[in-house]
C-alpha cells in the first residue's frame, strides 16, 4: 500500500511554499474593461506548482458569471473575464480562501514596453533564423557545386539569397542601425556601430557581386551575423525583464485601495493614489496602513516589524502617529492622512531603491570594458586591410573584398553571447537550489562581496517569537485566552498548544493583555502589572504572565529562534574571509544575545531604515564591496543601496524588489550564490579570452585574403557554439 | 535540373509557413507562461479541449 500524501486544504498541494492567511482589501476600484465584459488582473502569493494552477483556476471559474480565468504560474497573475455584476471582490475572496495571498495588479507603462522589447527581439530572431535556414540551403548548392555549377545558376542563387536577406536585414536588423545611428549622431561610438557596418558592407558587396557574376556572395554570413547577435540580445532582454516584473510590485503595494469616510459619514474605498492629505482614512483590524496617519479616533496596537525592524507591537492611541507599511493588529482606528500616498514613508524607501538602481546602472560590467576594447581594434584593422591591399597593388574591387571579409569575421557572435549565455546558465543553476536571480549582472557584483551585513529579524531569526517554556495545564488554559488575540505572542502561545475552546466573556485591552472566565473564575493574559505579578523576573527574550485573580502568577518566555542553517552560514562565510556584521532595528538586549549565539562581533542596534542606509554607504566609502541581506521594509534602502544584495522568499515585495537575488532554503544560500557567481564570472572571463583567441587566429587568415563565405560561416557558428559550451560548464559542480 | 525552378519557390513556401506559425505562437502569448503550460498537460481533467 503505497502512502498517500495528505495534501494540505489551504496554499500549495505541493507543500513548495506555506498558505497565506490574509484578507484581501477590495478590489472593485481595480477592474478593467475589455470585450464588453469585466476583467481582473490580480498578483497571486504562493502558487508554485501545477496543483494551485488548476486549484484556482477550477476554483475561479466555479463562481457563475466568470467567462475566463488564466493563472500565469511564470509571474503569478491571475487573469480572470466576467459579465454581469460585479464580482471582484468574489473573486479575490475565493482566492485568498484556498490560501493564497493576492494583491491588485495594474501593469504599469515600463513593464509593458519591457515585454514589447523583448517580443520584437523574438520575432526579429525568428525571422532571421527563418531567412538564415533557407539562405544556406542555396549556399551549401552553390559549396557543393563548386567548379561543376553555370556560372548563370550560381548568379541564381545569389540573387535569390539576396532577395531573402534585403527584407530580412531591414526588418531584424534594425535594433542594432537604430542604435548605431543615435550613438553616432553624438559623436560617439558603441558596440553596435562596427554591427552595422559589417551587416551593411557585407551586404552591399554581396550585391555587387551577384549583379557582376562574382563568385562570392557574403548573404549567409551577413544573416548569420544578424541571428548570433540576436540570440544574445533576446536573451539579455529577458533576464532584464523577469528583474523588473518583481520590482513593480512597490508599485502594486501602493495600489491597494483604502477606507476612506467621505464628509458624509459614508465609508468609501478608493485607491492609494488617489487620497489627499488632511482625507479621514479608516483603518480595520488586521489591515496595514498605505498612507502615513495621525490617529484621531480609537486605540488599538500596532505591528511595526516591518518599518522598524521592532519585533513586539505597541500600543497607540488618538494623537499619535502611524506610518504606512504597519499592520493594525486589534481595533479598527481612525485617522486623518498626513500627506500623499506619495509622501509616505513607502515612498521615501521607494525613493532610496531608485537611486540604488540608477547607482547599479552605473556599473561598468566586464562586458563593457570588452566592448570599449574591441571597437576601435576592429575599424583600425578593417582599414589597416584595406589601405595595405590597395598599397600592395590590388584592384579596389579585391581589397574591399578583403577588407569586408575582416570586418565580418572579426564580428563579435562570441563576444556578444559570451556574458549573456554565462548568465543563463548561472542563473538557472542557482534557480534549481531556490534561489531566483533579479538581474545578469548582479553575478559580477556578487562575485566581488568581501563584507557581508545581515538584518537579524526575519533573517537570521525566523522573525516570529516561540514559547521556550511553560507549565503544561496552564499553558492549555493561557491558550483559551490567547486565541482571541492577534499579538504575535498569543498566537505563539497558540502556536505551541493548537486548537481548541475559548474561554468565556473574552476581551483585549491593546497594550495590557486578555482576560476571560474559565470556570467560573476571572484570568488575565498579558503584562505584569496587569496580571497582577510583582518583581518580574528579567528575562532576555519578551515575556508574558497569566494568571488568576485568585491564585499564582505564571511566567511565560519566549524567544526569536535561530534560522536553521545561520551559525553554519556565518561560520563559513567568516572561514572564507569575509567581514560579518549585523545591522537591526530591535532592542539592543535582543541583537546582543543573537550576536554572541552566533559569533558576531560587529553589531548596531535599534537603526532606523535611513541608518541601515547610511551604515552602508559609510562602508562603502571606506572601500569595502558590501553584500547585504535582510527582508523587512526598513532593509530595502541598504538593500538597494549594497553593491549586491540577497533577500528571503518570506521577505515583503519591496524587498524583494530592491534585492538582486531572492532566496528560499534557508541561509545557505549565501554560500551557493558568493560560488556561483565566482564560477561564473571565471567563465565569463574564459569566454572572452576565447573571443579574444578566435579573433587572433581569424584575424591573419581574414587579412591575408583568405576568407571565402564558407570559412565566415563556418567561423562564426564554431565561435559562437564553444562559447556556449564552455558557459554549460557552470552546471557543474567545481572541484573547490 | 530544371526542376529546381518549382523546387526552390516550393522550399521557400514551406519556410515561410514555418515562420508563419512561429509568429502566431508568439503573437497568442503562446511564451509568456512556459512554466505553466509545462504543468498544464498533466491536469487530470477530462473536460473537452
């Protein structure tokens, strides 16, 4: 009898990522028409494998009225069409019931042209390859008939390969002339400037040839050049764009609608946007704030985890004031907005992870360095070939041959593909051990860290407290309280004993505690002073008492535990020479004892998301190449701010966004990505060594005259193919 | 070998056909979402295509 795997009713069939527990706020502010029917495009959380596709989709389409629903497992978009009423609150409802978090998705204008750039380049490579495929079967005739073709049958078949390349050069072509000719409009030069000149030579003598009955016809190389060169950018433009899919999610956490009470008294829901300073927002329980709020109304506590970093709630009351990104955990609250959705706090840390991008905008990938190098080289010998030739006492017509001749076969497929095709395989080697890549270029960065800084909540610890210690039967009875509260203690005292009943007449004082009858008796859950204890004893981690009116006073612990590989991680991070630091925004009693348990010297606490920031730059300043790593929304400005940057897959979306990879697996990861990208940067390198000898043993044979369209072809698709092998090496595991 | 007349225009015609459906494939988001039509042909459901 084989065993049947109990598959969970919520979140993933698969158990890949745990369900979500959240209510959706509403939607209707977010459809969108299209065919004459209502259309919904939501961001899912936690769909990983085939089992939610079909989950949500049979679960969508099961609500009447919904003509269409497409969950798209690459992004996580749910697509859905209905007619009739409005459902999109149903909908989100449906999903966020099976145990899938969902947000409201708008594409926004950079994302879609993102998409329509790396559309063009697709269809611009299949037609080259189209256009390539049928060239060489006229070439390889024209080869194989060598000295037994008619001179007229082989003008033919030139003029038709000729016929075949035109449209084709023109159509595929023209990513590469139109940024040759805005480049060279300002004087300047870039890679694809000897592209262009090579294509457009290659292309011009080939024609000349064909309408004076030559013997060579450069077509199949000029196409071949134009499909090499296109393969490399198409796959470039992809990485690119998986990067910047994440990085709209901000964008997204800023589009949640909110509760705002009109100067009617009605309650309205309008989008983040859309609220003007001085608006009288409401806040529900268990919702998180968008927009900075003076409370006016109402008390209630407040989880700031992720804003600063402060792992246990606090209470608030009318006066005080609340920042976007905290979750509201008792009362629902009122409050008068303080500014913008784009005044908030979310926008100042969306401000730092712009300027973090535009910073890594800036770095000078090797590939750029290579390119600086081979332009110049490549005209310089173009010319040298041509003038010497000409010197020598060759016709015009032979030397320009010769000199086109070079120019093609010093055409850089190997050079072009050589980062690119590194970076694939890289990036789908650390994908299968549960690490996604936000960006190619990050390898290098990550390849160059020699300090590394951690946040410690949520990423060194598991970010939620766990009851250390307690008396059996009274843990049962602490929990009939706790059940009714949503403070991360009592659902940690939950967490240790499970279901069960609630007490009687049960109620919460924000920031005190939770009482109720059991047995006909009156029991508080929470503070000292409100349990009615004396002399607490101190204690490292947070602590709660319960007890009766009558009777003891017991104490519980809890403690942030470790994350399961961190001690290992840290130990072989501080093996491989790395500096280790923590940064966090908790108490200092918390950091310190984190710090001793796994051997850290250098630590900071209660720093603010600006302190994060500033620290790191302060050590990069000093010189040093920081890598940072840390999941809470005070980490994105350092996140972005990093020379490269690792966050949690538990981590918010802006986090992630701000970060160059997002890890799962536990902190072991840092270890595969700092090798990874070591690896891969070696073959980097390897790959333009290779492009660099190819081209010293092309480039005597091109001068010399002994390039034929045939030896072009055969160069280039053999420079192009060792690249792409030796790139395939980064699967393999090194001998280190 | 005069048949080469028919023979390369038909070449080409099958080419371009090719490049046709490659370009609707492309065109119906057939590549926007490889994961999950790799999942999608192991649904268990028998509805009809």
């Amino acid at each position: 009898m084989t065993d049947i795997a109990i598959t969970p009713a919520q979140g993933c069939p698969s158990g890949l990522e745990p369900p979500t527990d959240m209510a959706a706020g509403d939607m209707s502010a977010f459809i969108r028409k299209k065919d004459g029917l209502d259309t919904l495009t939501l961001s899912v959380r936690g769909a990983k494998c085939g089992g939610c596709l079909s989950k949500i989709e049979g679960g969508v389409k099961a609500i009447d009225g919904v003509q269409k629903a497409r969950m798209n497992l690459s992004n996580g978009k749910l697509f859905v069409a209905w007619s009739g009423e409005d459902l999109a609150n149903q909908i989100a409802a449906k999903v966020t019931g099976l145990g899938y978090g969902v947000a409201a998705f708008s594409e926004d204008a950079s994302a879609k042209s993102a998409k329509q750039e790396e559309r063009r380049l697709l269809v611009s490579m299949g037609v080259a390859a189209f256009a390539l495929a049928n060239i060489m079967l006229l070439s390889v005739s024209v080869w194989g008939g060598h000295g037994e073709m008619g001179e007229d049958t082989r003008t033919a078949m030139h003029a038709i390969s000729g016929l075949i390349a035109f449209p084709v050069l023109l159509f595929s072509g023209r990513h590469f002339f139109q940024s040759a000719w805005s480049v060279l409009k300002h004087g300047r030069a870039n890679m694809d400037v000897p592209i262009s000149l090579a294509l457009t030579l290659a292309f011009g003598v080939s024609v000349w040839e064909t309408l004076i009955g030559g013997a060579h016809a450069y077509f199949d190389a000029c196409v071949m050049l134009l499909f090499f060169l296109l393969i490399g950018r198409f796959l470039d433009a992809r990485l690119r764009r998986q990067a910047h899919a994440a990085a709209h999610d901000l964008a997204a956490l800023q589009n949640r609608s909110v509760n705002r009470i009109a100067s009617t008294g009605q309650m309205e829901s309008v989008r983040a946007d859309q609220v003007a300073k001085g608006d009288l927002i409401f806040l529900a329980a268990g919702e998180r704030a968008v927009i900075d709020l003076k409370i006016t109304s109402g008390t209630s506590s407040v989880d700031e985890s992720l804003v600063t970093g402060e792992s246990l709630p606090r209470a608030i009351q009318s006066g005080e004031t609340l920042y976007a990104g905290t979750v509201n955990l008792d009362r629902p609250i009122e409050g008068k907005a303080l500014g913008e959705a784009s005044d908030s706090l979310l926008s100042d840390i969306a401000g730092m992870l712009e300027a973090g991008e535009q910073k890594r905008a800036r770095y000078r990938k090797i590939a750029d360095k290579a390119v600086s190098l081979y332009v110049p080289f490549v005209h310089t010998t173009a010319a040298i070939t041509l003038i010497a030739w000409l010197m020598l006492g060759a016709s015009p017509r032979e030397a320009i041959m010769v000199a086109v001749a070079t120019l093609i076969i010093t055409c850089p497929c190997a050079l072009a593909l050589a980062a690119p095709v590194a970076q694939v395989v890289a990036s789908g080697r650390l994908f299968r051990n549960g690490i996604f890549l936000r960006s190619g270029d990050a390898l290098e960065r990550f390849a160059e860290i020699d300090h590394v800084v951690l946040d410690k909540t949520g990423t060194l610890t598991l970010g939620t407290p766990k009851l250390v210690s307690a008396p059996g039967d009274v843990l049962t009875q602490a929990a009939q309280l706790a059940r009714a509260s949503r403070h991360p203690l009592s659902r940690a005292v939950v967490e240790a004993v499970g279901a069960g009943p609630l007490a009687d007449d049960v109620r919460e004082v924000p920031g005190l505690g939770v009482e109720g009858w059991i047995d006909g008796e009156r029991y508080r859950l929470g503070s000292a002073e409100w349990v009615g204890a004396d002399a607490p004893e101190a204690s490292t981690g947070p602590t709660l008492w319960f007890g009766a009116d009558t009777g003891a006073q017991v104490q519980f612990h809890f403690q942030d535990q470790l994350q399961d590989w961190a001690t290992m991680a840290l130990s072989n991070l501080r093996d491989a020479h790395l500096g280790v630091e923590i940064l966090s925004g908790d108490t200092q009693t918390a950091v310190a004892e984190i710090s001793d348990q796994l051997g850290v010297t250098t630590w900071h606490a209660k720093v603010s998301p600006q302190g994060k920031a500033e620290r790191l730059a302060a050590l990069q300043a000093d010189g040093k190449k920081v890598l940072m790593v840390g999941d809470g929304l005070n980490d994105a400005g350092a996140l972005a701010m990093a020379h490269a940057s690792l966050a949690p897959g538990g981590a918010m979306d802006v986090s992630q966004s701000a970060s160059d990879a997002v890890y799962s697996g536990g902190l072991k990861a840092i270890d595969t990505v700092l090798s990874v990208s070591k690896r891969t940067r070696g073959v980097m390198l390897q790959n333009f060594g290779l492009a660099a000898a190819y081209n010293a043993i092309a480039v005597p044979i091109a001068v010399t005259g002994n390039v034929t369209p045939l030896i072009a072809a055969i160069a280039m698709s053999a420079s192009s193919l060792i690249v792409t092998l030796n790139a395939l090496r980064i699967n393999h595991k090194s001998s280190s | 070998m005069s048949i080469i007349v028919y023979l390369i225009p038909v070449a080409l015609g099958l080419g371009l056909l090719g490049l046709i459906a490659f370009l609707w494939s492309v065109y119906s988001d057939q590549y926007e979402d490889l994961d999950g039509a790799a999942h999608r042909i192991l649904e268990d459901d028998d509805k009809p295509l």
